[in-house]
C-alpha cells in the first residue's frame, strides 16, 4: 500500500518540521509535501482497488467456509439420523428376535406337553392290554393246570 507509506512519510515530515516560535505553526517544504501528497493521492485508487480484491478475496473465501461447514454439518446430522435409524432397526430386530424365541419356546413347551400326555395315554392303554394279557395267561395256566389235575383224576378212574 504505496499511499499509506506517502501519508506516514508526510506526517512524519510535518512532525519533524521546525517549529515558528510562540506559535503552533511549523515551516513545512511545500514543493515537497505537494510532491508526497500527489503521489499519495494517485497511489491511493490503486490500493483502494488492491484492498477491495483483498476484502473480496477474504469474503468469498469466508463464504467458501461456511458453505463447506454447512455441508460438513448436513452430511453429520445425516449420519447421525443414519446411525440412530440402525440403532432403532437392531432394536426392533432384537426384540422380534426375543418374541419369536418365546414364542417358540412356548409353542415347544406345549407340543412337549401334549406328546407326553399322547405318549402317557399310548402307555395307559397299552398297560390295560398287557394287564388282560397277562390275566388270560394266567387263566391259560390255570387251565392247563386244572386239565392236568383232570388227567391225573381221569387216569385214576380209569385203573379202577
């Protein structure tokens, strides 16, 4: 900033002027000061330009950040409702899973119950077939018990 360094060089020639006594007046080189002045009047709309790129520069690339912040926070919040969202469906999931263990595990329990109860009934009747079985048997024998006594009495008999 070729105007800013023409100003501070004016001042400091204004500063170190001598000094017109019993006053606060100085004695200044006009030639000089008009001489610095001019240069700094004409550098002055080339820095000014120079700054308003600077300035330009510096906006676009603060809008440039906040645009790639916002995104950065939209893909996050995206994330986030993503991640919560498969959060919730293992959940869901896990408790269905729990569901239909318990259920199954009813539904096994029952069908246990009701096999025992068949197989109990099977045996029960199975029970009572042996039961007559084993009464006719024993009837059978002593039949064949009571015939051999016959034989024995019939065998006497018939030696008379």
């Amino acid at each position: 900033m070729d105007s800013i360094e023409k100003l501070t060089a004016a001042i400091t020639m204004v500063e170190e002027a001598r000094s017109v006594p019993l006053s606060a007046s100085c004695v200044v080189h006009r030639g000089e000061m008009l001489e610095i002045l001019d240069e700094a009047r004409a550098a002055l709309p080339s820095d000014f330009d120079s700054a308003k790129k600077i300035i330009e520069a510096r906006d676009a690339i603060i809008e440039e950040g906040r645009m790639s912040a916002e995104q950065m926070i939209a893909i996050a919040r995206e994330d986030v409702a993503r991640m919560v969202e498969q959060t919730s469906i293992v959940q869901i999931a896990r408790d269905e899973a729990r569901k239909i263990i318990d259920d199954a595990r009813g539904i096994a329990e029952q069908e246990k119950h009701e096999v025992e109860e068949y197989i109990d009934g099977r045996l029960a009747t199975l029970e009572v077939i042996l039961n007559k079985t084993q009464d006719a048997v024993a009837r059978g024998r002593d039949r064949l018990a009571g015939a051999n006594d016959k034989d024995v009495l019939g065998q006497l008999s018939d030696a008379d």
